[in-house]
C-alpha cells in the first residue's frame, strides 16, 4: 500500500481549491456531446451518452434497454433510439442495473413515451423508481451546484409497471436469456444480468469502470457501498466465466484470463485501507480534504483527471462505509 501522508497541510496547501475544479469534469460543461451509437455485436447495441454512460440495447425476439442513464439524458437516449428507427413503444423492457440516477434517471421518462413500459428492476430499488424523492435528494447532495446537468428523475408510474428482481430470475427475450445475479457492494440494489450463451456480462458498476484507455477502477459511492459485498460479487461474477464484461462507464471488455477479477478485489482492499488510514491519522478532515490526501497517497490516479469527481464520490462512499462500520461494530446486513 502507498503510504499516507500524516503532513496534512502541505498537501492541502498545494492543492487548494482545486477539488471543486476537478470535481466539475465528471459532468461536461457546455454543449452537450453527440449521442453515439454503435453495433457491439449481432444481439446488443451501446448507445452511448456524453462519452461516459453506456446502455445497452439487447435484441432477442423481443428488446430490452438496460440502463438509461441520467434524467437530462432522456433527449439523447430519444435520440439514440431514433436512430435505430426504434422509440420507447418497440422497447419490451427497461432493465435497471440498480437505482443510481445515472442509471435509472431516463426509465421514468420513457415511461411517458411508452406508458406500458415494464422497468426490471433489484427488488430493493423498486420503491425509489415509484416515489425517486430520496433519489433526487441525494442526487442533489451529491452533485451540488452540477444538479442542473443531471435532471429531476420522474417517478415511474403507475407502480405496476415496476418489475422487482431477484437473483436468479431470467429475462426471457426468446433467442437471448438474461439470468440475473443479485450483485451488492456498489449498492445494495444491483443486480447484473448474464446472456450465457454468449458470455456476456452487462455489470452495471458491479465491477467498477473500465473507459478506454484507463485502468479498471472501483466505484464505491454513499450511501450503501460494502466491500465485502462487493468481493463477493466480483467472486460470483468470476465463476460465471464472463466473456465479455459490459461496462456502464463505458463499454465492453474482452476478458483474457482471470487476473482482472483478483486485481480488481485488490483495489477495494486498496482504496478502503488507504481512506482508512487518512481517516485515522487525521481526524478532523473534511471529505474534500480526505479526497486530496487520497490522491497523494494513490498517485497513480492523478494521470486520470477525468475520474476526479468519480474519485471523490468514491472517498466519500467508504467514508460512509467505515462510519457505518464503526458505528455498529459489526457489517450491517445487507
Ligand atoms: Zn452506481
């Protein structure tokens, strides 16, 4: 483990003020970015928003959507279906990964566009699609002055249309089968869904990010995130013997043996020793400056300027996880 720094002013005197700033990268200023679409193979379709939100539209006999990404999002997600000549009322199903807004927050808006629209979602996230008050306030929370680039998430109505899912339940598509793998330790509403004839595994942010050009990264955001959860499911997943994993921030992964799955444990194992480490040597920090001390302790993760909000909300995420954590004495139950 990289050391961490018990000089805390120097680090913080360094690098003032630039948390905000590079907090702001996550989510684009300006014009928004073309909505992208591309064909991964003969079952499943990546619309692709802002460069940084992946859904995947899987073809059977009959379509589903999973994931949608941001509630600002929806025009684009439109769009992205537009192209393929589809619109919410050839879509069978949305199916959610879990009900992170980035995630979830374009289901209440096909809704409208297609009130039949059934949306799968993890049985313990199916209240927060019916009534995403909670939702948008943490959102708010999270994202601060940003809240405007990520949308009000529209309630998913009536609460019929909800579809609660449970770890092996299938999604039935006619030539293509979804099996689903309750997947907690990102959050405890996610689920990943495996097409096992193909070996294609749609991972949500089960098993981090993995953008072109970077290494896969942990996410651990508030409020839920458990890294023991999150092993397991990283465990689980590996015993499916995945082909290809599809990544909701950003795309497909072909998977050449099986060291991904115990490097990618051992960032969680990283990531919570570290910010567990700062949080003993510096009692009295603030996130932000946790965040900053963080980074200096992980320098490798400086090269990625682009995941410094990610980053941050992840800090946060196992803050949140070591109070809980002491708090109780003992891992919360799931
Ligand atoms: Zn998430």
């Amino acid at each position: 483990m990289a050391e961490v720094p018990t000089e805390r002013t120097s680090v913080l005197e360094a690098d003032q003020g630039r948390v905000s700033e590079r907090r702001s990268l996550w989510i684009e200023e300006g014009a928004r970015k073309m909505v992208k679409v591309e064909t991964m193979d003969s079952r499943v379709v990546r619309i692709l928003l802002e460069d940084v939100r992946a859904c995947y539209l899987v073809r059977g006999e009959r379509t589903v959507l999973i994931d949608s990404g941001l509630p600002a999002d929806a025009p684009d997600l439109r769009q992205g279906l537009g192209r393929l000549g589809l619109n919410a009322s050839d879509l069978d199903a949305v199916v959610l990964t879990h009900v992170h807004a980035d995630h979830a927050g374009g289901a209440g808006y096909l809704v409208e566009d297609n009130p039949e629209l059934k949306i799968y979602v993890h049985e313990k996230g199916a209240a927060h699609l019916h009534a995403p008050e909670r939702l948008n306030e943490g959102v708010r929370k999270a994202y601060g002055s940003r809240f405007d680039r990520v949308g009000f998430l529209h309630a998913v109505s009536p609460e019929s249309l909800i579809q609660p899912l449970r770890g092996a339940d299938t999604i039935d598509l006619g030539s293509v089968v979804l099996r689903v793998l309750d997947a907690p330790g990102h959050a405890k509403h996610h689920v990943v869904l495996h097409d096992e004839a193909s070996g294609a595994l749609f991972s949500g942010d089960a098993l981090g990010s993995r953008y072109e050009g970077l290494p896969n990264l942990v996410l651990s955001p508030p409020s839920d995130y458990d890294p023991e959860q999150a092993k397991r499911t990283i465990d689980e997943i590996r015993a499916l013997h995945p082909k290809t994993i599809y990544f909701a921030h950003n795309g497909p992964y072909r998977l050449e043996g099986e060291s991904f799955f115990d490097e990618l444990k051992a960032k969680h194992d990283l990531w919570v020793r570290t910010v567990e480490g700062i949080r003993s040597a510096h009692r009295q920090a603030s996130v932000e400056e946790v965040i900053e001390l963080f980074l200096t302790a992980l320098p490798e993760l400086r090269h990625y300027p682009s995941q410094f909000f990610s980053f941050g909300l992840s800090v946060a995420g196992i803050l949140n996880y070591l109070e809980r954590k002491e708090r109780n004495h003992v891992l919360p139950a799931a």
